[in-house]
C-alpha cells in the first residue's frame, strides 16, 4: 500500500525529472523546480506550516500569474536560485556533545544596535503585489517577533509610514537615482525619516534579464491598481520616488560614485551585492561600513556561485574590519548557523517571508520568523554550542 509520504516523494520526483527536462519552455521548467520543492496541499493556517518552505506553494495558489512571476523569476535561467540552495547542502555539520545548551544567547550587534537574533529581513520591492498590506504587515511581523528590517527604496508604502509601524526607522535600500540631485534629495528623506543605515544595491548597475517573470507576466491581464499605476504590467508605485524621476541603478557608477554617496550623508553606508574578494578589499579602502554578501537571491545574474560559498572569500579580504552579512538561498535554522560560522554577523531571508505575506499577511511573515528562529535554536543546542560567540567554522564540514 502507497503512503502519504510515498506519493509525496514520488510527486517530488517527477517534479525534479520535468524541471530538467529541455522539452519544456523555460518557464514551465521554472514551475516544475518551484513545485519539486514543496508539499502538494495548502495549508489551512500560517500555524499550520512545519517548514519555511511549506509557505511557498500556499503562495503559488494565492499569487496571480503576474505577482508569482515576480517572485520566483531568477536571471537566465533561474539556476543561481538553486545554487543558492545547493551551496548550503554542500555544507555538514560536527556537534560537540555533554555541554550545557539548557540557555542559549542568540543575540549579536551590528553598528552598536543589540539585535536579539542574527536573523534579518531583506529588502524586497512592490510588496502590495503579494498582499495588500505589503511593507506595512512585514513591518508589524519584524515588530512583533523583534527582527531587524531592510526597507527597499521601490517599496509601496513610504519609509515614514514602514517606521511608524516598525517602531523605529528601518535600514535602507537604495536604487540609486540616474540624476544626482534626485539622490540628494532621496537621501535627505531617508535621513530626516532617521534611518541609521542606507543600503546600496550595486548589483544590477548592468541590468538584468528575467524572462521567467515576463513570461507569467503575459499570462496576467487584469487590472492591478492596488500596487500598479494603472493595468498589470505598468510600474509599481513608488512613494519614495513621488516628485524624482523614478530611473534607477545608473550603469556609469564607480567607486568615486560611492566616495561621493558616503560623504553626502551622516547614515553608516552598507554597500549589497559584493561576492568578490577584490570588490571587498576596495570597499574597505573606500570607507565602506558594511557589506552584505548577496547575487539578489539568483535574481541579478546567473553566476552559478552560491551566495554562502563567496562568504569566506570576502570574510578572508576584510579581515573583520567592518560586519559582513549574508543573504541568498536560507531556508533552514541550520543555514543560519552556517552562515555565522563561516563569519557573517547577521543572515538575511527574502522569499521565505515573502511566501508568508503572500498566504497569510503578517501572520505568515511571523510564522517563518517564528520557524526559523526555532530552528536555529535547535540547532545552537544540538551542535554543542548555546551563544552565538561558540559558533566557529570548526563546526563545519564540507558533506
């Protein structure tokens, strides 16, 4: 007799063979990868989930073509996604046993903030298109479970109103204006909003090709106006581009680009998207105060190299001289623990709140909080190691 878990695994399976089959249209395989990965019911409540990924099908159901497209596009081919996820199986774990894990101290400090956990959200855009609350019910989640928060510059509610529902000012994202007055006066903003860290992305300064989202995309022909300015497929508003011309990422950037950002404002200035050892050293010459390790979740172009696997590479080129973080690919309690281990000092997520918003609003967003933050626990305690200052790489071991 077949069980509920035989057909699982089998569904999974079949999934995985069409996800690699070249018969189908790069959008069909993108769906099949999505589904191989993910349980084949509903939930019938955010309580309901067991894993961060039970989320992303729930999502999938609820997210019109359009919306889905968005959020599962990567570059190219989308194989990056993968890598992200591949990189941390590549990873094993060696526990110490017989040492008192009875209290754990999860806490860590970046730029003098005590953050209770090293777990942050990152900055995702055109929230509104995955629930209607968007920002704000994220927001109100990071609140409630006590996560530190990176705003996106393309959100769809304003920095001041994301503050007021945080209670304080987030981190801040920027896509950088193509006109440097409008950046001046996007900076003045994000500063009397008393944000204490901007963070600018630099890694789609090239631009990007996402066929899988423009693909679901020409499925889609509803009208969108709660996120878009007029039909699907017009820009998403975006209230923290209101009066500037709303072109962003300009390709003649340099490092005198960045000299120039950090003598414009007082915020420590973090730069994201670095997954090079040279762009490192550099940034640490050029005053940088903070790095993110980060391809955009597979989203900027299709590296093929896991965001964990650069890690230590940059780690070895800073030398600890600024806090390093690290997002791209998490999706367990234990990839956090990795990700500390090989150096980083806070780890961000992206899809995996974004699933919950899409499904079930706040109360998504803080169920994987809550997951996640569970796990990690678990895995402090199982790995001999209660604090986070216990956690090395000789802890790892490459499975």
């Amino acid at each position: 007799m077949t069980g509920v878990g035989d057909m699982d695994a089998g569904r999974r399976r079949f999934f995985r063979f069409l996800a690699g089959s070249l018969v189908l249209t790069p959008a069909a395989r993108a769906l099949a990868q999505q589904l191989a990965a993910t349980p084949p019911a509903s939930l019938a409540s955010a309580a309901e989930a067991l894993q961060v990924m039970d989320f992303e099908e729930a999502a999938r159901r609820t997210l019109p073509p359009a919306h889905w497209g968005y959020l599962a596009t990567g570059a190219d081919d989308g194989q990056t996604i993968q890598t992200n996820l591949d990189g941390f199986k590549r990873i094993g774990l060696r526990p110490r046993r017989l040492v008192d894990v009875s209290k754990t101290d999860t806490a860590v400090e970046i730029f003098g903030q005590r953050w209770e956990t090293p777990l942050f959200i990152c900055p995702a855009g055109g929230q509104r298109a995955f629930h209607r609350d968007g920002e704000l019910a994220t927001a109100k989640a990071a609140r409630a479970k006590g996560h530190a928060m990176i705003l996106s510059s393309v959100s769809t509610y304003s920095v001041e109103d994301v503050a007021q529902a945080l209670g304080a000012p987030p981190w801040q994202q920027l896509y950088m204006p193509l006109k440097w007055a409008d950046t001046e006066k996007i900076i003045k903003r994000i500063e009397d909003a008393g944000c204490p860290v901007l963070v600018w992305t630099i890694d789609l300064l090239g631009g990007r090709n996402t066929p899988t989202q423009t693909r679901f995309a020409r499925q889609d022909t509803r009208n969108c106006l709660a996120c878009h300015q007029g039909r699907g497929g017009a820009p998403i508003y975006r209230p923290m581009y209101d009066g500037l011309d709303a072109q962003v990422n300009p390709s003649d950037a340099t490092w005198a680009t960045f000299d120039r950002l950090k003598s414009l404002t007082r915020m420590k200035v973090v730069l994201k998207g670095v997954d090079n050892p040279e762009d490192a050293q550099l940034a640490v010459r050029h005053g940088v105060d903070g790095l993110i390790v980060s391809n955009h979740g597979g989203r900027s172009m299709e590296t093929l190299r896991a965001s964990i696997d650069c890690l230590p590479e940059v780690m070895a080129a800073v030398k600890g001289r600024v806090p390093v973080l690290v997002d791209g690919g998490v999706r367990h309690g234990a990839d956090i623990y990795k990700a500390l281990a090989l150096g980083a000092r806070g780890v961000g997520i992206g899809r995996p709140y974004l699933w919950g918003l899409s499904a079930y609003g706040q109360e998504g967003v803080e169920r994987v909080l809550d997951i996640l933050r569970a796990e990690f626990n678990l895995t402090l305690r199982q790995m001999g190691t209660p604090a986070i200052k216990d956690i090395t790489a000789a802890r790892l071991a490459r499975a």
